[in-house]
C-alpha cells in the first residue's frame, strides 16, 4: 500500500474523569493524506466523532509542545511524527488526565518554578552586554527545549499518591532540564547547590529511555544531566541504574493517569494492597488505587 493512498486506523483513547467510570477506545478508520502526521489524524477523529475529541496543539510545527501524546505507548510530539498504519493514541503518561489525550501539567509546572528557572543577578549588566560564545554554548544548547514533557513521559516516576506523582526527589528530565539551563549559565548567581541536593540531581538515573528522545535534539544526560552535575558537585560517583519499569493505567480519588511505575514501586504497592485489578477493555494493567 502506497503511504499516501488507502486507510489508516486509528484507536483513540476516551475517557472524562468527571463523569465516566473507566475508559473507553474508539476506532477511526480514515483516509491516508500526503504527508500525514499523527495531529493530522487527530484533527480528522476531531471532526468525525460524535463527542468532540479532547486533545491539545497550538503551532503545528514543533515550537509549542503542546500537542504531546503517546503512539502506540510511545510518548512523541502529534505534530512531527508521521502518522502510522495502525496506531494507538493514549494520553502523555505521567500525567494526571483532564479528558481523553488532554493532561493536567500545572503540578508539575508548580514543581519547575520551585526549581528557580530563571537568572538572578545583583548588578544590572551594561547594554549590550557582551557575551562569550564558549561560556554560553551549554545554556544556549539547553534553551531550545519546547518544554514538551516528551521526556518526562519516558521515565518511571518514584512514588505516587492519593493526589498524583511526589516529583520532589526525583523531579524528572523535563525539570531537570530547565533546571541545568539556568545552573549551566555563567551570568547566574543563584545559589543552586542546594536545590540540586533536594530536587536528587545527583541520584537521578540515565535512563536509556531518554536516549534521542528530545523533539529538539537535546541530549538529555550528556548536554543537562551530566554538565550540571559536575558544574554543581564536581567529580561525584555516577547515577545509579535505572529501574525496570511497567506501564499501566490507574484510578486513583484524586487522579486518573498512564503511569511509569518502577518494578520495585508496583511491588511494594501490589504488596501493600494499594493496587486492585480493574477490568478495563483494551488495557493490560488497569488498577484502582486505594492509598
């Protein structure tokens, strides 16, 4: 089959927490276009489906970020990727869901702000002020970040609760990201050492996840992780391993969402009876949590 003639099927995610008990998929089957992206078909869904679909874009050319999703489990930009013969769009994992492929980031936001991603300076620089191309390679690199979670979405989270993902501690590559920009930038004068302590810089793993995962072409641990560490430790022992990891969906009284859980988080919760098995059609690992 010629890729821009015939069918594409597309199974959509549907599911409003305010109001459904669980979710549910729909299957569009639509024609193929030239050239056609993943948003493209979304769009197509959008128009066709009896109850609107929920899902986020704004530019269309993978500036905003804002139309992150997951494809087949894979967490991507919908305006970049190519869309697939068969694909399954679901939520960003890691994500509280506001309503189908639509996710709540302001928690996580709140925790970036916490982070101070931004330039403190005790003396208003001279204008222009020149700057050396060497000293702001790094920060520059960093700057291009869109702020697209794509990266978040790759990665176990550490713990969870009754209220959604505890991200203190172990803040995701998204934050840290943001974070290193600012550490990396030789005109900041903040004092971060101590905010690298608490958001577990130096603990947090190398995912291979992350590995060529950035719709801007960071390298998540050698261009942020890496150089922020050593700008803020030194030479200090590497990260350790990065945990096995499951995907599933869960229930929980103040949050629905796809998490990445560690093997040993869904243990120790399995264990604890925090985890009940739900029945959920065209999901593998559904649970309700009970915390």
């Amino acid at each position: 089959m010629s890729r821009d003639r015939g069918e594409i099927t597309v199974r959509v995610f549907r599911y409003d927490p305010e109001r459904d008990d669980a979710p549910r998929y729909e299957v569009h089957r639509l024609p193929r276009r030239p050239h056609m992206r993943v948003l493209d078909a979304l769009n197509l869904v959008y128009e066709e489906a009896p109850d609107s679909l929920a899902h986020r874009w704004y530019c269309g050319t993978k500036k905003c970020g804002e139309c992150a999703l997951s494809v087949n489990g894979a967490p991507q930009l919908g305006c970049w990727e190519p869309a697939l013969d068969e694909m399954t769009c679901e939520p960003l994992t890691n994500f509280p869901i506001v309503r189908d492929l639509v996710v709540d980031t302001a928690p996580y936001e709140r925790l970036i702000m916490e982070l101070r991603p931004f330039l403190s300076r005790s003396v208003r620089p001279a204008f222009p002020e020149r700057l050396p191309h060497a000293g702001m390679a790094a920060a520059h690199r960093l700057s291009k970040c869109i702020e697209c979670n794509v990266c978040t979405a790759a990665v176990a989270v550490k713990s969870i609760d009754a209220a959604g993902v505890n991200w203190w501690g172990w803040p995701g590559p998204a934050a840290l990201v943001r974070f290193a920009r600012f550490a990396l930038d030789p005109r900041d004068e903040t004092e971060r050492s101590d905010l690298a302590r608490r958001a577990g810089l130096a603990g947090f793993p190398d995912f291979p996840s992350l590995a060529g995962i950035c719709p801007q072409g960071i390298d998540i641990a050698a261009d942020a992780l890496a150089p922020a560490r050593r700008a803020l430790f030194g030479e200090i022992p590497p990260p350790p391993a990065a945990p096995e990891m499951r995907r599933v969906f869960v229930i929980a009284r103040g949050f629905s969402a796809f998490l990445n859980l560690s093997e040993a988080l869904h243990r120790e919760l399995c264990a604890a009876g925090a985890l009940e098995p739900l029945a959920v059609d065209g999901i593998d690992r559904a649970f309700r949590l009970t915390l």
